[in-house]
C-alpha cells in the first residue's frame, strides 16, 4: 500500500535533516546517509548552513 500524499510530506518534514543534504549541491547520496550518523548529519548541515551564507556573502560582495 502507498502512503497518502499528506503522510509522505509528513514523512518529509519529519526527516528534513536527511533529505536537506540529498537535495544539495553537496552530492552527497541516500548511500553516504545510510553510513552517517546523528552527530554527522549534523555536522554536515552545518557546514551546508555555512556554505550557504558564504555564496550570499559573495553574491553581496559582488553585487548581485
């Protein structure tokens, strides 16, 4: 049986953290996950934060 729509982007919300790192441009996979743990995840959300504000530093920086 298939879940609903409104329990998958439950599912989603709930699992943010994990699915955060899959749809960055850090190309990190569901497999480089699977071997990570919580305090990984973690430190690897923190580095995309970081990275993040890096790009709109530069992108000010520049004018953009």
């Amino acid at each position: 049986m298939t879940i609903s729509k409104r329990e998958a982007k439950e599912r989603a919300k709930n699992n943010w953290r994990y699915w955060r790192l899959l749809l960055s441009d850090m190309h990190i996979s569901y497999s480089d996950l699977d071997k990570m743990d919580d305090d990984d995840i973690a430190e690897a959300n923190a580095a995309l934060d970081i990275h993040i504000k890096q790009q709109e530093n530069a992108q000010k920086k520049n004018g953009k």
